[in-house]
C-alpha cells in the first residue's frame, strides 16, 4: 500500500529516500529521520495524541524500541481499530501539512 508519509510520497516523486524525512519532527522536537510506517505508528510526536487514543493497538509493544516492534504483529490487530487508528493518523498529517482534510 501507499501512506501518506514522506517514505511513499518521496518514493512516487523520485525522491531520493535519504531525503524522505519526516516534516514534523524538527518542529515537535521528535527523532527525526525518515518518515516511514515504522516512524509514523511508533516515534513521531506529530501522531502522539492519536496513540494515546487507541492504547489498546499500542499496549503488547509497550517498553520496546519502534526498530525491536513486528509491523506484522502491529498489523494483526483489530480491523476496525487499525483502520481507525490510520484515518485519524492521516487526517492529522494533513492538517498538519496545511492540506484540507
């Protein structure tokens, strides 16, 4: 599939992927680097609040490093809380990039 991230964008604009860094990390005071599925669902504070809102996708990974976490596991979960989980993700990106919802 495609995310909204920088990985996937960069990746259909012929971005170079070390160029694919997360836009929002600098602002927000995160970890930076590339803005990839791993970065968006675990690391960035852009994304904070809406892991606060579905503990329940996050509690099994809890104390693990992002680089330690299965995306498969991650993505073995609730259809409905994932779906969810990434619309809420997505609408927050995008306001957050200026872009209407």
């Amino acid at each position: 599939g495609v995310h909204w991230g920088a990985e996937e964008q960069g990746r259909l604009t012929g971005v170079p992927r070390a160029q694919r860094v997360c836009p929002h990390c600098a602002s927000l005071g995160g970890p930076g680097g590339l803005e990839d599925t791993r970065h968006i669902l675990f690391s960035c504070p852009l994304y904070a609040s809406e892991r606060a809102r579905w503990p329940e996708l996050f509690r099994d990974f809890a104390g693990k490093a992002p680089a330690d976490i299965s995306l498969a596991a991650f993505f073995q979960q609730s259809d409905e809380a994932l779906a969810a989980f990434a619309a809420a993700c997505r609408q927050r990106g995008r306001l957050a990039a200026g872009l209407r919802t």
